[in-house]
C-alpha cells in the first residue's frame, strides 16, 4: 500500500489556481478539499494500480496501447462462491413462481431476504474466515447479471449491502475488532445494510455535509439528517457520514430496532426502487460508540465514501445487462406476434434494427462489466474504468427502456403489469445513482487531465505566480520570456505529440471486422492527447467552467475505450450472435464519433443480426424469463 499524499503547498496551490480561475474562496476551499480526498483514495492503492497507470490512461497518454489490460481472461469454470450463488438463484426462481416475493407493502419479504442470507448471498464479498463466500468481484458481477434476470430489485440490494453499504467500508477501513463485530453478521443478512450519506442539502457536493457527531464519553452524538438512504429501516446497519472535528468521518451505526426520540424515519413516495425501502434519516442526539468510529491510513469519511464507489458503479451496468436481457427477451415474442398490414412486425426493418440494437447494448454492458472487475480483482482502483462502465450501462438501459422496447410494445406499455409501465422508473434510475452521469463524465475529464496539468501546466502557473502576472498572455514578448523555461518544456512535448505520435501496433488477429474496430480506435487514441490538451492550452484556468467542453471531450474518450472493450470481448466470444452484437455496438459507436451517416451495408447487418436473434441463436438469453402479453388478440 503507498503512503504518498498531496503536500500542503500543492494543496495551496491548487486552491490559488482555482481563485484564479474566478472561484470564490469558498468554492475554492470546498472543490479542494475533493481533490485532497481523490488525492487520498488514489493513494491506498500501490503507484503501478492508480489511475496515472490504468489502463485508460495509458492508452490516451503514452506511445502504446496496453491490449493486455483491455482483455481480461476467462473466469475459471468453477469456484467455491458458486454453490452459495445458486442456491440463492433457486431461491429466486422458486419464489417467483410462487408468487412469493413480495409482502403486503409492495416490499421484498423478509422470509426471502432471511433465505438469501441462508443460502450465503449477502455474504458474496466478504472473506470466509468472516462467514462470507469470498467471491472475486468479477465472478460476482456476472452473477448479479443473471440475477437481475430473474428479479432486478434482488441483484440492486446485493450491489447495495456489498458495495456501497456497510460491508465495503468494514473490510477495507474495519480494524480487526470492527470487522469481527460486524462483518459475521453482514455475512449471513443478520445485518442488512446502507450508507447514509446524502442529505438534504448535500448531493454531489459533499463537502456541504451538516450532520455532526460529538465525542461524549464512549460515545459520539449525532445531529443532523440523512436523505434518499435505501436499505434503511430500523434494525439495519448503516455507514453514517457525519461531520466530525470539522471533516467528515464515517460511523458505523446499528440502527435500534424501531424509532426511537433520537431516532426518527422521515417517508416520502419515491417511484424508483419501490420494492426496497428508501427513507431520510433524522438523527437528534443519537449516540454511536466511539469504537465504531472508521480510520482509514489516510485521508477522512469522504476517502471511504469514495472507496465503495467503484464496485457500485460496476455493479450497477451489471444489472443493466440483466435488466435489457429481460427487456429483449420480452420485445422478441411481441415482435413475432404483432402484425401491421398481414406480416409480423419482427420481418420490418425497423423492428430489426432496434432488437441488434438492443443486443450490441447487451454486448457492451457484458465486455465493460468483465474488464472493469477483473481489473478490480487485479488491485486497480478503476477510477476511470468504472465510471466509464456505469455512464454506458445506465445510459444504455434508458435507451433500451424508452427507444426500444417502449416504442416497440406500443400503448401496451403503459398497461398496468407490463414490464415497462411497472418499471419504468427503475430503468431510468441508474443514471442518478452512483452519480448522474454527465457529472461523472465531468470527473473523468478531471482524473484523465491531471497528470498531463501537473507535469505541464501547474509549472506554467506557478511561474506566473512567481512573476505576478495577472493576466497571462502567450502571444506578449515578456510574458513568453519570464515562462521560457515551462514553456519550452510543453512545446517539446507537443512538438514530440506531432511527429511521433502512437507506437506502431498490429491488431490482435480475429474477426476482422472487430480488428478493424480495434485499429480505429487506436486512431482515436493516437488523437486524443492533442485534443485534450489543446483545450487546456485554449480554456486555462477557466476550463472547469466550460463543463459543455469538458463533457464532448470526455465522452469522445469513453466512445473510444467502448469501442476497444468491446471488440476485444467480440474477438473472444464463440457463437456469431454475440461477435454480430459487438460489431454492432462499435459501428454505431463509429459513426457516433465520426458523424458518418449509415450505409446500406449497415442496415443489411441489422437485418441478419436481428434474424439470427429471433431464430434464438443468443445464447445470453437463455434462461431469461417471458412475460406473458397482455391484451392479446386472435390474429387472422
């Protein structure tokens, strides 16, 4: 684990950089105080696993592509972890015909939670020697997919406890009495859990955190109030974010086992998630022991916030993928059955374009699912890789949802009972949670960015600090004098960007359709340096306001590192369904960055993908449950 952390001075500086920029001091304090805790988080994991080494970074700044980091192995046909992952598969199944998942409330029984637990499913991630399953995350993904298939709401709290609950913060931060209090019975579901970390007046901005914890005694008293917290009710497990000594701090909290004066659920309807409880929090002197107090080896509450973010975000496109499984396996009979003018709507070409559509989503949701976990598995933190993979995922089941499978069933969709009119909230959710996605894509710019304005231009404006010089201009004599030697140092990179560029490297050997879409977006990459920094060079310390362009940029990157992901997941996969699915979904991501219009060639490979679908030949469906068609109607 490494040590390293940002020094007070260039703490400093970022913040005067931000001033400069035209931020108020506040602003500046509280943005720099996220980029200490990024800096914090950054610093748990060893130099080679940070984002200045991850595989995204490399391929955008250095000479050579890292395919070896961009195709992850095959996971092993067995492990330990998969007996407990099919018995709470079983559970599921069996329920579900059963009609036994839901209590009176509309919420998940809680006979099924206490069966998962039986069955070892809230015990995936967490050790044996804890009672747990110790299941790799990349196994454990996969797994969420396929039980997302059978219930979405089941796979989510699975995603909840283990990766953005309580469970994530015990076994990462926990000292070994805190892991041996809490973790057994996180393990076996005696525990469900959450993490309360949102409030009223604090969302993204988490540095406007107002709930607070006193040290009394033994015990620290919480004030404050907590907002959109799912997975709590009384008698649960929280990670409670509080503002302790003036910095935030994390708590591990069990809740008593009903209100309480100092304790008190504040309920509201919310759409999305329904079948999970999702309350507010209001704490009046609610005491916490002392030892269940978090400390991580660095940094504070917001560096083990941030922590669990990641599996959740990765998560989060794993149960996409089950979620559009369920919506393409339901669009396929409908197709087969409505019919407009005396022929299915399956044989009309735009019938067929959406259901290829639908699988290259699929695909890519599968291909950014395996490579983040592996590389989780591998000790990355996957920072960039993650939030790639939760911005496509969310995105691509609300497309999925609306553009899709809505327009596809028509006004059956909004019958009560339908898969879409029932759910819809749920699969628009996913782009709020775990961070709204065109945000997100703002952070990614940042972390892709920083080292290159660290080597470059934290020297440049610190030169103009120390020559005050209010109002930088490259074109002036004196000011391109007083910066020679920072100045000189860009232009040489720069000057090396234009005639060196990329490495030459061939194409891993294949289909050479994917091969061909590998080759492109070594093009993309081969570009993008320049790009990224010629808007740094244009915007300076006003790029962090110019969001609109930060966000093209971003998302031109995270297309590029899609379109790679994926076909290198294509050239790996067996039947033609799947490898047609990957080409699909890097065709329209192609033209998506080159604004070249479809050809005729492209609609033809629709047709035959979407043929090859309805003939059952995606063998990613199988097993997906059909929802019986409502309204039916004797066709003649």
């Amino acid at each position: 684990m490494s040590t390293a952390t940002p020094t007070d001075r260039d703490q400093s500086f970022a913040e005067t950089a931000l001033r400069m920029g035209g931020k108020t001091d506040e602003e500046a304090r509280r943005l720099g105080a996220v980029d200490k805790a990024d800096e914090q988080v950054e610093a748990l994991f060893e130099q080679r696993y940070q984002t200045s080494h991850s595989p995204v970074h490399q391929a955008v700044w250095d000479r050579r592509v890292p395919f070896e980091l961009f195709a992850p192995p095959a996971l092993p046909d067995f492990a330990s972890c998969d007996a407990s992952m099919n018995r709470a598969y079983d559970v599921v199944v069996r329920r579900k015909a059963a009609g036994q998942m839901l209590d009176d409330n509309g919420k998940l029984q809680p006979s099924l939670l206490a069966e998962l637990g039986d069955a070892g499913y809230w015990g995936l991630l967490i050790d044996p020697k804890f009672g747990g399953q110790g299941a790799p995350f990349a196994r454990f993904t996969r797994f969420l997919t396929k039980m997302a298939t059978q219930d979405a709401m089941v796979a989510g709290m699975a995603s909840i406890h283990g990766c953005i609950g309580a469970v994530d913060p015990v076994r990462t931060f926990g000292t070994p009495d805190q892991k041996q209090r809490f973790l057994p019975k996180l393990a076996n579901g005696q525990a469900l859990s959450g993490f309360a970390l949102t409030e009223p007046c604090a969302g993204s901005d988490l540095t406007a955190l107002r709930t607070t914890a006193v040290l009394d005694g033994d015990d620290y008293v919480v004030n404050g109030e907590k907002l959109f917290i799912t997975n709590v009710i009384p008698g649960r497990t929280i990670g409670l974010v509080v503002q302790l000594d003036g910095k935030p701090a994390v708590l591990i909290a069990d809740l008593p086992p009903g209100e309480t004066e100092n304790l008190q659920l504040k309920t509201y309807g919310i759409y999305a998630l329904r079948q999970a409880y999702n309350n507010g929090l209001v704490f009046k002197n609610f005491r916490v022991p002392r030892a269940n107090l978090l400390t991580p080896p660095l940094g504070d509450g917001l560096t083990i916030a941030y922590h669990g973010l990641n599996l959740g975000r990765l998560s989060l496109c794993a149960g996409a993928a089950g979620s559009m499984r369920v919506m393409l396996a339901n669009l396929l009979p409908w197709a087969e059955f409505r019919r407009t003018y005396g022929q299915p709507i399956a044989t009309r070409e735009l019938i067929k374009r959406r259901i290829a559509r639908l699988a290259g989503l699929i695909a890519g949701s599968d291909a950014l699912v395996a490579w983040g976990s592996w590389l989780i598995d591998q000790g990355y933190r996957g920072e960039l890789e993650c939030i790639i993979a939760k911005i496509f995922g969310s995105e691509a089941m609300k497309e999925s949802a609306i553009e899709l499978f809505m327009k596809t069933h028509g006004g059956r969709s909004f019958l009560k009972g339908h898969l879409f009119g029932d759910n819809v909230y749920d699969f628009l959710a996913p782009c709020i949670y775990e961070g709204e996605g065109e945000i997100l894509g703002l952070a990614f710019f940042k972390s892709l960015v920083k080292e290159h304005g660290k080597a470059f231009f934290e020297p440049i404006g610190k030169a103009i600090q120390r020559e005050q010089i209010k109002a930088f201009n490259p074109m002036r004599p004196g000011h391109l004098w007083a910066l020679r030697k920072e100045m000189g140092t860009y232009a040489k990179w720069r000057f090396n960007q234009m005639v060196r560029g990329k490495e030459s490297q061939s194409t891993p050997s294949g289909d050479p359709r994917l091969a061909d879409h590998v080759g492109f977006a070594l093009d993309q990459f081969e570009k993008a340096p320049v790009d990224l920094s010629r808007a740094m060079v244009k915007h300076q310390l006003k790029l962090a306001d110019r969001q609109c362009r930060m966000a093209e940029l971003s998302q031109r990157v995270q297309d590029t590192v899609t379109i790679l992901v994926t076909a290198l997941w294509g050239q790996r996969q067996k039947d033609e369904t799947s490898i047609g699915a990957a080409d699909m979904l890097c065709q329209d991501l192609r033209r998506k960055l080159t604004g070249q219009r479809p050809t005729d060639k492209y609609f033809r490979d629709t047709g035959k993908l979407a043929d090859l679908i309805l003939a059952g030949g995606f063998e990613t469906l199988a097993g997906v449950p059909r929802q019986e068609m409502m309204m039916k109607y004797e066709n003649k």
